[in-house]
C-alpha cells in the first residue's frame, strides 16, 4: 500500500470505499491543474502499462538505496494490495518507504463517484468499476545536513477515463539554497521535457500550496512539483520519468545526499531536525486530506509508515532572529521562486 | 488557554467561533451523561466563583509539582485568554502544562448555538453571549515506569444555563494491575462523596470511549472518569474536588509517582515509552473532536502543547507475545472494570 500524503490517503480511501457510508465528499487532491488534450486509449492496457513500469521503478529504487545505505535493515511486506518495504536504521536514512499499491477492479461508492464527477467534469456512476496504481516513497535522512526526501506517482481508471497525480517535493532542517536551485532545476528540466511551457510553474504552485500548514503560516519544505486529474497525453511518461529521476545520481535529490551526509553535525541541530519533524507529523495528521477518511484498520500502519522515526514536540519553539534556523524557517513562511521560469 | 484534549478543543473552539464560519455541527464532547436536577441560581456569580476556584486550582497544582519535581524548567505564558505554564526538563515529568482559559461574553456563531441546542435540549439563539473556563493539564514522565496523567474540568455558560465537563485519565507505558485499581479507586471514591450512585460507573465508561483510537482498536490508556454537558447540583463542587485531588499525596496519581520514579529502565522500555506516545499524538492529532476546528494561528500551540516531548514511530511495533509491552496492549485492547461497583 502506498503510504504517503495523498497517495496513501486516496488508495487507503478507495480500499475501503465499498465498507464505508461514512466518506464525505473531500477533495482528495489538490485543485486539478489545467487539462491538457485527452488520451483515448485502451485504458485497461495503459493501466497495466504503468502498473508494471511502477513495479519495476520501486525494484529500482529499492536496489538503488540499498547502494547508497548498505546498512539500513529493509522490511518487505506483501499484501493483498500491494507491496510495502520499510527502511529503517541507516547511516543516511533513519527510515523509510517504498511502496507500490495495486487496486483491480474496484467499485466506486456513490460518494466517491459524486466526488470524482465533480472533480473532473466527468459523468461517473456509483458501482463503476475502477482500477488504481501508485509507488509512494519517503526518505527521512539522519543527518540533519541531509533534507527529506517524499514523492508520488499514481494512476486512477475508470473506463476509458484515466487520470495522473503525483509529485516530488523536498524537506530541509536547513535550507541550503544551492540545495534548493539543483533540486527544482532538476524538476524544472523534466516538465519542460514532456510538458507544455506552464508544467513546472503550475505544479510547483500546487506543491507550495498543498504542503501548508496553516494554523503556522509555514509551508512544510521548499516544495518541488504536485499535480492531480492529469490527462495529458504526457502524463504517463511523465509520471515514470519522476520517479526514475528521483534517486538517480544526477537527479534533483541525490547529489544533495552527497554533498552532505558525511558533514558534522551538533546535536542542537539534530534537536531543530526532531521539532521540524513534529511538523511533518502535524501536517500529515492534521492536513493530508485523506489520512482521516482513508484511516481503516488495514490501512493505519500503511499509512503512517511515513512518519519520521522520532520525532519533538516544544512549546512555542521559535528560533532566535539570525540564526540559521530562522532563515530556514523565513523561507518556508515565504516560498521562493528558485528557478527562473 | 487550556491546551489538553477536548477541553483545548473547545475553548480553542470557542474562541474562534466569532471569526470563523467554517465550524462544523461536530459534537465536542463525548455524549450527555444522565443530567441530575438543574441547579438554577444566578449563573454569572456561580461562574465567578468557578473562575475563582480554578485560578487557585492552578497556583496549587503549580506549587506542588515545582515541589515534587524541582529540577523542571517552568515557563509561564500570560495571554488574553488566561495562563499557560509549561513544564519542561524535570527528574520525573519530561514535560507538562498546567492551564487556565477564561472567556467571558464571547458571542455564540449560528452553528455553534444550534450544536449546543441540539446537544443538551435547550434552545439557544445565535448571537447569545456565553463564558467558559477551564483548567487542564497534562503530565508526561520521563521514566517509562512512571504514567502520563491528563485531567480537565470546565463550564460553559449561556444565560442560566450552565454546563459542566470534565475528567482525569491514566496513560500508562506498562500496566501496572495495582496502579490502575488504586487510580481508579480513587477516582470512584469522590464520585461516590459527590454524586449518584452510577456516576463513576458512567464516567468511567464515557472515558473508555473518549480515549479511543478505532484504527487501532486500542484506548490510549487505562481510563479514568470522563464527563460532559453536566448541570447536576453536585457538579462545581465535584469538578473543584477532581483537580484538587489529581496531584494530592493521597490522591490517584502521586502514590503512584512515588512508587516507581526511581526504579531502573532499560533503553528497551524507554523506547516503548516513545512508541506508546505516538499512539498519544495519533489520538490528539487524529480523533480528539475539537483540536481541528479549534486550529487557528493563535491557538496552536496552546492545542499542541499536550504533545509529549519525544515520540517515536515505527513500522508495526508489535511485541511479542507474553512480554509485559503485549500486556500492556491487551488492556489497551480491552478495558477493565478496576473496581468493582
């Protein structure tokens, strides 16, 4: 099962769709992004398509972190709807997850098939079959040096109508403003290589909003790219080369990984990487639009397996003005623009 | 403000109903409990006098947990609602709050008015003028051996009406079968000095049901008593003694504390510790009624501040079967009658 954010939130929601009267009619997602011209393929054949892609991509990315952190100690758990692997204990990363879900065949409840019609334009009756894919993944570093690491992708069918969503997106303790240049540079180039001249600005919009917490006035982290209900004929190739980009060596994240995971760090920052933790818990729990909706006894562990291994909690924990703290914080209350569109 | 559970919820609550139009006709309490004959006296004076009390409650609960555990750090947080005063770094409490919120002649939202109508039969107009006060706190242990305790009393009035609330509950990381009839014996003795004959039997059950998390199928600790929407005559008096008693030598709690603040834990059982107040965030986070509606930029970390210092969470913490943490969860699972009434 997928576990995080959005995806987790949406398959453990559609998982349970059929037991439960008690969903109400939230949008799962954010708003959708503007819709390109629409693919009228044989949709269970695309579907199966990204299915196996997703499959393969999560062996790859799996193989991949085992290389760069041989000594994390990996978790496989096969389910009937998918297939989660918890990292846990590395040198890099404390903890993590890579996980693939796989719903066939499922039938849409009244309420969601109301939601989803609402949602998209799209006139979908309650008891429509529905098929759905997604390989969901964080990587919450050790070092408070290293950012988080959280992404997406996931596919949603129903009859000929198939819609994309996903995304990447990045969580410093400390900004590092090269950090943030490399990372959405990286992203900026994938859109602008399968999507039209508006992709990247669109979706880093959508990123910077979803991932808001707004009792603080904070963003979570410096953001990346989001996007929802994508119909493009690009979606599909878009939504693999994210994820094939994510942990590859020249890709947004990695070479941040290298450029910090041997640095010193003190245990104060370690301390300012556990209270920002807290807030990775706060928005998870308090936010993510379908945690609560898609909370079932089965879906729990599947769910909040992207918490942070341990996490802090201090009242009124503000930094002092002109520490580096604080600077981080100032940009996470004011997203920036780090590439120039 | 009253940071703890339902209580901050409400006053959270309450305190943005003015500004707010996003309320929702949620219950904030769990459900009535029997409503004894209605003291009708002259509400705001009675009020007053509550006020009063609670004010003194909390220079007392001060007092004594500085004395028990002098080596906490106390930070005390004035603001236009009442005192927050937080407990950090001691020998026996890892962190704390002990707080009063006062609000008088708030104005009631439309919706609000016609949830409390709904609730507690009366018929209340929007625009009516209300007050509430409350006292809550929490105590989280740095000693795995030693529990959390939470506890609250409120009212809330409109008019002539008045309505109490209120409880005092246990959240151990090990079970101990003693502490749990002797916190509960307690607690059943003072219901038994001030109310009817079924009021602890009641309460306790209320509490079961309050602390419980569904997708988990636990209750966060071993209960206590939990009571809301209470007009009875007995119920000032009851809910001045409840907190006077939470951190008496002789009450609930304190035995307790003295009992086990110097016995030796491992890392194991601190570790389960930090597991187990994962569960409590999950609870506050996730199902405490109020703490979503009740967000706002001014509240947060009055709502928050329950949270305990250092949480962990981890990928299907199971234990073992016939260790004391798979103990532990198979009361979670399934409460116990601690005495017998």
């Amino acid at each position: 099962m997928a576990p995080h954010g959005a995806t987790a939130s949406l398959l453990a929601s559609l998982a349970v769709a059929k037991a439960s009267l008690t969903l109400v009619p939230t949008l799962l997602m954010p708003a959708a992004i503007e819709i390109a011209p629409t693919l009228h393929g044989p949709a269970a054949t695309s579907f199966e398509t990204f299915a196996s892609a997703v499959n393969d991509l999560q062996k790859k990315m799996i193989a991949t972190a085992k290389l760069a952190d041989p000594t994390a100690s990996w978790t496989e758990d096969e389910h009937s709807r998918g297939r989660a692997v918890i990292l846990e204990d590395g040198e890099i990363w404390e903890k993590g997850c890579i996980s693939v879900t796989l719903i066939k065949d499922g039938e849409l409840s009244a309420v969601r098939a109301s939601t989803i019609s609402g949602r998209t334009g799209t006139s979908i009756e309650a008891g429509s079959s529905y098929s759905a894919c997604a390989l969901s993944f964080v990587l919450h570093a050790r070092s408070p040096r290293v950012p988080t690491l959280r992404g997406d992708v996931r596919v949603f069918v129903v009859g000929d109508d198939q819609w994309y969503g996903g995304g990447i997106d990045l969580t410093p303790t400390y900004v590092d403003e090269a950090d943030c240049i490399h990372f959405h540079s990286k992203l900026a180039a994938l859109c602008n290589t399968h999507g039209t001249p508006d992709t990247y600005a669109t979706m880093k919009q959508t990123c910077d909003e979803y991932f808001y917490l707004p009792a603080r006035a904070e963003h979570r982290g410096v953001g990346g790219v989001f996007f929802d209900d994508l119909k493009a004929d690009w979606a599909p190739e878009f939504s693999r080369s994210l994820i094939n980009l994510a942990l590859d060596d020249d890709g947004p994240y990695m070479p941040i990984v290298r450029k910090h995971a041997s640095c010193q760090y003190t245990d104060a920052e370690k301390k300012w990487q556990l209270l920002r933790r807290g807030r990775y818990i706060e928005f998870n729990l308090l936010y993510d639009r379908g945690v609560k909706f898609g909370l079932s006894p089965e879906s729990v562990e599947r769910v909040l397996v992207s918490s942070p291994p341990l996490v802090a909690f201090k009242y009124k924990a503000e930094p002092m003005a002109g520490t580096p703290e604080a600077e981080t914080l100032a940009v996470l209350r004011h997203p920036r623009d780090w590439v120039k569109t």
